[in-house]
C-alpha cells in the first residue's frame, strides 16, 4: 500500500515500514508506524486484551468461512465492529 506522509508529502509503502508496538499502560498496546523520512507519528491502532482475543476468535471464524459456516460472517463483523469501537475510545484517550 502507498501512503503520503502529511508532515512531508513523502510517498513510501507501508510493506517496507514495520510496524511498531508500544505499551502505554499495563494493559493497552498502540501500533503505529513512522515516516521514513521526518519520523511523523501514525497510530493504526490500540489492543488490549478483549482486542487481542477477539483477533484470534476472528481467525478461527474465517477457518470455518472456508468450510461453508455462514454464520461466521455476522460473528466477525460484530467482533471487527468491537475491536473498532476499543482502538478508538483508547486513541481519544492516549493521543
């Protein structure tokens, strides 16, 4: 994926930056990574423990989306919806 830094207008893949972790409390992780150049800040997102679990449930749904479980769909969607809810109430928080 291409992306433009705002700071620099630096165009770089996000393939070639790794992503980063960082613990800002006991129990939240931020992912984020850097501009190559000027090392602007972009978050991609929050975990903590519901997060990380509900991640591994959503790959074991997938699992069964390959075999035919269409019920699976609807648990994802509610799972990634979840997920989405946590990472943004944690960057109004930690920004």
């Amino acid at each position: 994926m291409k992306l433009i830094c705002d700071n620099c207008n630096k165009e770089f893949k996000l393939s070639r930056v790794k992503l980063k972790k960082k613990k800002v409390s006991d129990e939240i992780i931020k992912i984020f990574y850097r501009c190559p150049k000027c090392k602007c800040e972009y978050i991609v997102a929050y975990q903590d423990e519901e997060v990380r679990e509900n991640i591994k449930r959503i790959k074991e749904l997938s699992y069964q989306l390959v075999n035919g479980d269409r019920t699976a769909v609807l648990k994802i969607q509610n799972l990634k919806e979840r997920n989405l809810e946590l990472s943004n109430r944690y960057k109004a928080l930690f920004r």
